[in-house]
C-alpha cells in the first residue's frame, strides 16, 4: 500500500510504497477514508511537540474507514462497514490504569511506548490495523460525506473533557481557549449537551464574533485585555451567575496564568478540567490556591483523551444533527499531497477549519 511516512523529526513526509498491514486476532483491518489533519501536525513533525514517536512511522490521529478484514471476536461489524477508527489505545491487561497510546501519534509512560511500537502506525495510509474496540460503526448519514466526519476526532476530546467534568443541561461553562480549534469545539459540544450559557474568553475579536453569530444569546464571548482584574470582572459580568464549570483546552505555548484565571471563576463546589497543554514545554507550572480549593469544594479533574464509552454518544449526537457538522470548513488534499495539507492545516487552525486527507481516494 501506500503511506506517508515520517522518516525523521524534522524532515518532510515522504509518501512511498509499504507492507500491507496485516491484522491478527482482536484487530481490525480498514481502507482509510478520510483522516483529520490536526492544526499542530507541523510542530509534531518538525520535533518541537517532543512527542514520543520513533520514526520511521506513518502518523495520523485516526479517521473514518471502511472495514477489509475482520477477526473472529467482531460479532457486529461486517466487511464494507463504514467505521471511526479511534486511535486512542488501550492495554488490554489491566481495566484499572491501562497503559494508552494514541496510535500513530503518542504514548504515555514505558507502557505506551511499547503499546505505540505493537501499534506503530496511523491514518495517513491507505490502510490501517487497529484493535477491535477501536472501531466503531458510523450511521447512513456519513456515507455521503466521509471526509467531514472525520472532525469527529476533533469533536471528541473536548466531549470527553465535558463528560468526565459532568456537565449537565442548564449549566453554565466556561471554555478556557475558545477561540481556537478545540476549544470552539468545545463550546459547540456543550451548547449540544444543553449547557445554559458558554462563557468563551479570547483575544481574537473576529474569532469571539463568529462563536456569537453562529450560536447566538448562549454564548457569551469576552474579550481579553490582559489585566487581570478587569478580564476576571468582565468573565464574571458575562456569566451573569455562577459559573459551574470551567474546562482548559489551551496549547502548550499558553501562559499557565490563563488557565489559572480561568480555573478560579469556579463557584463554590464548581468542577475544574484540564485537557490542554499547558506546562508540556516547560515555563511555570499551574498553581491553584490550597486554601481556595479546599475551602470551595472545588474539584480539579485531569483529563487525557476519552473514555472509549464516550464515543459511541458523540456518534449518536452528531447523526441527530444536534452537533451539526453542515458549517465545517472543510479542504481535503490527496495522500500525495500530504506536505501541502500539513501547511495548509497549520494556516487554517481557527475555529471549525478542517484540514482532511483522503488516502484510499488517491
């Protein structure tokens, strides 16, 4: 088959002919249909990220696909299913603390590492192996546009993030990077979970106006001045009450202090998650008040990824049209053009810009 192959940090994929990937028991062969781009796919690639991939490798951070071969523990899926193929991994011999890898991609700890060099290769190929539970049956509606659902691996972080901070219908949540890609949709993901009010805090003034134009009265765009005081003021005038809930989804670039802003609007027993990438590359550490955590029952929840549960709501969600995907800006680029798609996607990262491959198209 063909791959793009990532043959050393630093260097330009190179698209050439590879083994065919063979799937064993428990794993799931499919012909890769679509595969997202992520915006920060060049700072991976270039070795600025300090990711733990071990070139050469095919990246990609999974997609849709459609199913070749299947092994004898697959009761449900049939040959030709058009599936997501998540590539957030598990270790299969511990349920309580897994060890996980984000096929293609990443790993967490010596665990993951092994984990990542078993399932060494992603999306950014005609075909790909996964294990079974990774694949998940999409419904009719994406058959007619594969490569736009492929922002369902965008959708799912932050879904994820909303769910393990248990946001219920009404709540008010405050979306610390609003403005960027995940965190934009973030903010789509709970206004479909019935969020009351979206507090979404930036720089970007063009960027807060598009959050308030599409979604309308429910979210409450705040642009940042960069005081302290005044910005905390002005989260706490949009919100208009308490704020339940506060979920962090900025990069590793980002200043510790604002998500520690963000953090400290909480109310009292509020829910704090953190999915970003804060502290990832060095500089201050997030540092919350002791005494304010305590005395304000407020709970702090670290957040990797997803569950695999989480997957199958987000699916559902999105087939309802409840989390529409009608407004993605989408480009797709062929697997030759993978360089070109890398760039574009760094250019295009803003709120609902999709940069998608179409490797078995080509």
């Amino acid at each position: 088959m063909r791959a793009a192959t990532l043959t050393a940090f630093g260097a330009p994929l190179t698209v050439q002919e590879v083994p065919d990937p063979r799937a064993g028991g428990g794993e799931v062969l499919v012909e890769v249909c679509a595969a997202g781009v992520p915006p920060y796919a060049a700072e991976v690639f270039s070795g600025g990220r300090k990711y733990p991939l071990e070139p050469p490798v095919v990246p990609g951070t999974g997609g849709v696909g459609r199913v070749v071969t299947l092994g004898p523990d697959a009761t449900r899926l049939r040959v030709g299913d058009l599936v997501w193929c998540d590539c957030t991994v598990r270790s299969r011999d511990d349920a309580l603390t897994p060890d996980i890898a984000l096929q293609g991609w990443s790993s967490r700890g010596e665990g993951g590492a092994g984990l990542a060099r078993y399932l060494h290769d992603g999306a950014f190929a005609e075909r790909m192996r996964l294990p079974t539970e990774n694949v998940f049956p999409l419904p009719p509606e994406a058959e007619e546009d594969p490569a736009r659902w492929a922002s369902l691996g965008i959708y799912a972080i932050p879904y994820g993030g909303l769910r393990a901070g248990g946001l219920e219908a009404g709540e008010t949540l405050l979306v610390s990077g609003a403005t960027g890609n995940l965190g934009s949709a973030a903010v789509a993901a709970a206004l479909a979970m019935g969020a009351g009010r979206v507090i979404a805090p930036g720089r970007d003034r063009a960027v807060l106006g598009l959050l308030a134009e599409r979604f309308g009265a429910r979210v409450r765009p705040v642009e940042l001045t960069g005081d302290r005081a005044a910005d905390t003021a002005a989260l706490s005038a949009a919100a208009a009450g308490p704020i339940d809930m506060a979920i962090d989804l900025l990069p590793p670039a980002a200043p510790a202090a604002a998500t520690r802003a963000a953090a400290m609007t909480v109310r009292e027993y509020g829910r704090i998650v953190l999915m970003g990438g804060v502290g990832m590359l060095g500089g201050a550490d997030l540092a919350l008040p002791y005494p304010w955590l305590m005395r304000n029952s407020v709970t702090v929840r670290g957040q990797w990824m997803y569950p695999r549960s989480t997957l199958p709501g987000l699916i559902r969600i999105l087939a309802s049209g409840t989390l529409g995907l009608g407004a993605e800006r989408l480009r797709t680029f062929p697997l030759d053009a993978v360089n070109e798609a890398v760039s574009y996607a760094a250019a295009h990262g803003g709120p609902f810009d999709r940069t998608v491959l179409t490797p078995a198209a080509g």
